[in-house]
C-alpha cells in the first residue's frame, strides 16, 4: 500500500491531478456551506414595522425628491435614539439633507444621529 503511495506520488502528473482533485473538493465544501443564498434576509423575514416607524415613512414620502422611504427607528427606554431612512427616489444632497431634517425634527432627536441611504435596486 506504502509503496503504492509512493509510486503515485512519484508521477508528477498523477500528483498534480491529486492536488488538484483535493481542491476542487475544498471549493465544493466551502461552496456547500457558504455559497447557500438564503430566500430572505433577516432583517426582512421576520421584521414588521413599528407604527411609529409607518408613521415616519408616510412623513417623509411626502418630501420632494424621495419617493418611497422606510424607517428604522431605534429605541432606549421607549425613547427614540436614532434612526435610519431608505429612500428610493432622488439620490442629492438636498433630499438627503430634506430628510435628515424632517426625520430628526419628527422624532425630536439630533440630526446626526440620523442615517439616510438610497434603497438598493
């Protein structure tokens, strides 16, 4: 069996075809546990807007420029501490200064604690 092994490992061809099976298995492997795309994210599977949040959002898709927006608001004690907004239309300085505004004004917090991003397409 040793000597067997030897001799395989001997070919430089055979060697090469062995090394490259061994990766080609690794990258499989990996594939099979990394690669897996989940249907929904984890944020989107199991979250449901607050009615503060709905309430904001509806606020702030009447801002011009913005389109649709939604809202994450966080909490401490019941207290809004900051907040996150997507929007989809526009992407400018002046709607994203509109909305930082609006948002940090309706929910009586700093404007930098407010986050605005364009909604990925």
């Amino acid at each position: 069996m040793k000597e067997t092994v030897r001799k395989l490992f001997a070919n430089k061809t055979a060697r090469i075809l062995i090394i490259a099976g061994a990766a080609l298995l690794l990258l499989l492997l990996c594939w099979a546990v990394f690669g897996r795309s989940e249907k929904s994210t984890a944020t989107s599977a199991g979250y449901t807007p607050t009615a503060e949040e709905t309430r904001l959002s509806a606020i702030l898709s009447q801002i011009e420029g913005a389109g649709t927006v939604n809202a994450i608001i966080t909490e401490e004690e019941g207290v809004p501490v900051s907040a996150v907004i997507f929007f989809d239309g526009t992407d400018g300085i002046l709607t994203r200064l509109r909305l930082t505004q609006a948002a940090a004004a309706s929910l009586n917090i700093a404007e930098n604690r407010v986050l605005v991003y364009p909604a990925g397409k």
